[in-house]
C-alpha cells in the first residue's frame, strides 16, 4: 500500500487495483481487506485477461528465465527467484506497460481472440 499511494499520489482521480480472478484474489479475506483499506478494484475484468495484462507477460518472461536456473533447496529457489526479479530492466517494465493500448486494439481486431504475446 505505501509503494502504491506513493506511485499514484499525482493521479487526479485516484487509482484502481487490477487483478484477475484467481481465488486468492476473491477470497472473502482480500476483498475485506481492500475494503477497509479504501482499495477500489477494476470491475469485470476478464478471468483470462493474460493478453491484456502486462503483468502476465512479465511472469512469463521471468519464468522463463528461472527455467534454466538449478537449485536444490527452497532458499536457493528463493534466491533464484531474487536474482531474476533483481535483473529486470525497468525499460521492459515501461514497455509492457505502453504496449496495453495496441494491446487492446489488437484484441478487439481479434474478436476478443488471443494475440501474440509482446514481450
């Protein structure tokens, strides 16, 4: 939440969390917490909205690249996983994030069909 209200102090209207519909997502507990914490949510967003989220293609990207990663331990997992999420450049970060409007066109010429993952 403080990274967030940091990110987004500027934004005239405020600003809405994002997420699919993933149990943890809709759990009693997490929609009370946001809630009570003053956390709108963007309202029907698709259940398979992978092409549309950015965030998607990121998990993607990163698990690709702890694919070829060996560990044998849960800690060397976790520090796999630091390592990786470490590297990410944030102009991939800036460029998922600027390709949502093509994104969106892209869908809507496809019918609402899959696209071709932007990495």
């Amino acid at each position: 939440m403080p990274a967030a209200q940091e990110w987004f102090q500027d934004e005239k209207d405020g600003w809405e969390l994002q997420q699919d519909k993933a149990s943890c997502h809709t759990a009693k507990s997490t929609e009370r917490w946001l809630e009570q914490h003053g956390v709108d949510v963007v309202e029907g967003w698709p259940t398979k909205g992978d092409d549309i989220n950015p965030i998607e293609n990121l998990w993607a990207i990163l698990d690709e690249k702890l694919e070829s990663k060996k560990f044998k331990t849960e800690n060397g997992m976790k520090k796999a996983i630091r390592q990786v999420w470490d590297e990410v450049d944030l102009s991939l970060l800036h460029n998922l994030i600027s390709s949502v409007p093509d994104r969106l066109r892209r869908i809507r010429k496809a019918k609402g069909g899959p696209i071709k993952a932007v990495k």
